[in-house]
C-alpha cells in the first residue's frame, strides 16, 4: 500500500475512533473542535508520510497530533479555558507527549458510546443518521446526501440540528444510561447498515467498492454484540445479512474494476468462509420472538447466496420475503425489489403490475435505481420507447462514473444505448 494509501485507510478506519476519544476526554459541546483537530490530523499526515517512513502506530500518531493541535486552540480560545481548569494536566505543553493514547480496545468502547450518544430521542432520527455518518464515520457531505437521497443543503441542515442539540449538552456522555441505550438501539442499528451499505456499493466517485467501510460496520456491529445491551437476535441477524454481502464482494467486480450484475458475477469467487459465517449468526438470531426487517434481509440474502446459480434462484421465496419486509418496514424500495423478484419468476409484465399505481416519492423518481428497473421491464415487456426514456433517467441520474458503466453495459445488452 502506497503511504498516501496508508493514510486514507488509516484515517477511514479511525476517524470515528479518533473524534469519539477526543469527545470523551473534553465532552460532547466542543465536538467543532475536535472535528477540526483530527482533520488537521490527517492533512499532516498526508503531508507527512509521503516523505517520511510511516510511524509503526499510524493511529496513535493521528491521536496525538489531533490532541496537541485540540490543547493549543483551547489555550488560545479563553471561552474554552475551562477545560484547561478541569485538567491542569494539560496546561503544560510537555505533557501531551506523556498524555497515553487510548488502546484500540478503548477507542472501541469510546465510539460506541458516542453512537449511542448520537442516537438520542430528542434529535430527529434524520439528524442521528446524518451527525454519526459525518462526525463519527468520516462521511462527506455528498455522500450522505447521496446514500440518504437528500440534498447537501439538508444534509447541512440536519448535522447543525444535531450539533446544536449535542452541544447543549455538556454532560451528555456521563448521562448516557442502560435504558437509554436499549431505546437508541435500533438508530445504531440503521447507522451501521448505512455504514456498511455505503461500502457495498458505494457513491464515492472513485471507487465503486469500499470494503474497509464493509469491514467497519461488521467491527461495530461485533462490538455491539459483545455488549449486553446489543447482544440480540436483530444484531446477529444484522451481522448475518452483512457478512453475506461480504462473502460476495470479490465476484462483484470484474478484472478492470468494473461492476458486475448478480447474473453475471462467478459464484466460484465469493468467499465461503464468509458465508458460512453469515449462516451461524442467522441461525443465532433466530433467538426470540421478534421479527426484525434485518431477519428478512438477510433471509433474502442467503437465498442468493445459497443458490447454485442464478437460474436457480428460488424466485418465489424472494418475492414472498419482499412481501413481509413491505409490511415490517414500508418502504418503496422494497416494493421495487419486489418487482425485480416478480420478473424473475413470473417474467416482466408481471413485475411492472407490481409497480402500477405505486406512489413514487421524489427521491425515488430522482433515483437511477428506479429509472433502470423500469428501463428494464419495459424492454423485456416490448415496450421499447418508454424502455428508452427510462434508461435515459437512469443514465443522468447515475451517481457515480462506475455506475453509469454498468448501466451502459446493462442497457447495451437490451439496445437501450
């Protein structure tokens, strides 16, 4: 890995860890500063490593350069000089050499803290998603908007909302309790996903695949079980769905780096460690009497990851899960699997009655996803003019560069081009 590489991996997976860590030290209410503190961390990183041999501990190195860079704005801001009242350890500068850096194992415990912290009742769920992706996952602000199909102008909105309500709050962390924590759970839940979403498939512009942001989500999500309040059926069933996504991260791209549709993906490729232990966390969740939409999915995703090939899907199943999933989590996008499922099965007119009279929010219509399932219908169905128009949509709403391929590849094959 090349050290401008080594950086980026480094900071994508300790960023989270970092801020958290920070946080913890000098409360919640200076959350800007300490953003700014390991961002500057980075970029002397960046500057840095190029040139020099790269420290044997990148991330205490981050740490330490984020907290010296976090003392000297506070000694230099008097309305932060509290701080520096609560711990005359620090007023001395040669002391931040000597202050420790947290173990991995504590930097850990002190992110999922700061998740739960930031799922709290009194921020909006939206806000939640949109704080813990950018303050504690290293998100940017158009990748945010991108996974949660909304604009950079709401994304800024929600993150000050939740800023501003952490920030009022300087005692937050201390006040965290078990009760509140096992209501938070589900947000941490969703956040995770995201994260791991984000990974599979991802909106940044130069990589199609982020399997560090994989691998992250499946590490707090592990944490998360080894802990009493998370240890539960729905995040085994979380951590199942995600590590059969896993399993099949290296068939979801050909040798150029180019995307490949499931059909055409070499099961031979997908990774059967990982499937297997997709299959032990699923067995483990089904633990309990409540059915969660993780439980679902990741039924869903062990019935393409089990299947022999994709002719032999088993279609129905599919479609009967998407069924259920409709009625646990309502959401458009489960009707527009669905379709995909019913096309499969019962062949595309079939799909597109299912898509029929469906009230389509506008973050849907402004979604390539949408535009290229229809595309795709519509063709096989015969009904080649609105196959075209709908493939256009879909090309000019495509995110990203890899995805705009993939659609071209796709729609070449039903001469949609």
């Amino acid at each position: 890995m090349s050290q401008a590489g080594l950086v980026e991996h480094v900071f994508r997976h300790e960023y989270g860890s970092l801020v958290a860590s920070l946080l913890s030290r000098v409360g919640v209410h200076h959350v800007d500063a300490v953003e700014d503190a390991v961002q500057y961390a980075l970029m002397q990183g960046l500057n840095f490593w190029p040139k020099n041999k790269a420290p044997t501990n990148p991330s205490a190195w981050l740490y330490k350069v984020a907290l010296r860079k976090l003392l000297s704005e506070f000694r230099t801001n008097q309305r932060r000089h509290e701080i520096l009242n609560q711990q005359p350890d620090l007023v001395n500068p040669a002391s931040v050499e000597l202050a420790p850096v947290p173990l991995s194992g504590e930097m850990s415990d002190a992110m999922l803290r700061m998740l739960f912290v930031a799922c709290q009742q009194d921020i909006p769920l939206e806000s939640q998603l949109v704080f813990t992706l950018k303050s504690l996952c290293g998100f940017s602000v158009k990748e945010i908007a991108l996974r949660l199909f909304i604009s950079e102008e709401n994304v800024y909105k929600r993150f000050s909302r939740a800023r501003k309500n952490l920030k009022s709050d300087p005692d937050v962390l201390d006040a965290l309790t078990e009760s509140d924590m096992i209501i938070r759970l589900p947000a941490v839940h969703a956040v995770v996903y995201l994260l791991f979403t984000e990974g599979y498939l991802s909106s940044h512009s130069d990589t199609a695949i982020r399997q560090d942001l994989c691998e992250e989500a499946i590490r707090l999500a592990l944490m998360l079980l080894q802990s009493a309040i998370g240890k539960v059926p729905e995040t085994c069933a979380l951590l199942a769905l995600m590590y059969f996504h896993l399993a099949r991260l290296n068939g979801r791209q050909d040798e150029t780096g180019a995307l490949l549709l499931l059909e055409q993906q070499d099961r031979s490729r997908w990774n059967q460690t990982h499937m297997r232990q997709a299959l032990q966390y699923l067995q483990q969740s089904a633990q309990g009497e409540h059915l969660s939409r993780y439980h679902v999915e990741a039924n869903i995703a062990a019935q393409h990851g089990l299947a022999p090939s994709f002719s032999e899907t088993p279609w129905e199943n599919i479609t009967e899960s998407y069924e259920l999933l409709e009625r646990i989590a309502p959401s458009p996008l489960h009707r527009l699997n669905r379709a995909v499922a019913v096309a499969q099965w019962q062949g595309p007119k079939a799909g597109l009655q299912v898509l029929q009279d469906m009230e389509l929010p506008k973050w849907l219509n402004r979604s390539y996803y949408w535009h290229a399932v229809q595309a795709d219908l519509q063709y096989q169905s015969g009904e080649g003019e609105l196959a075209k128009r709908s493939a256009q949509q879909a090309m000019q709403a495509a995110p990203t560069d890899t995805i705009k391929q993939l659609l071209q590849r796709r729609f070449k094959k039903w001469s949609l081009d």
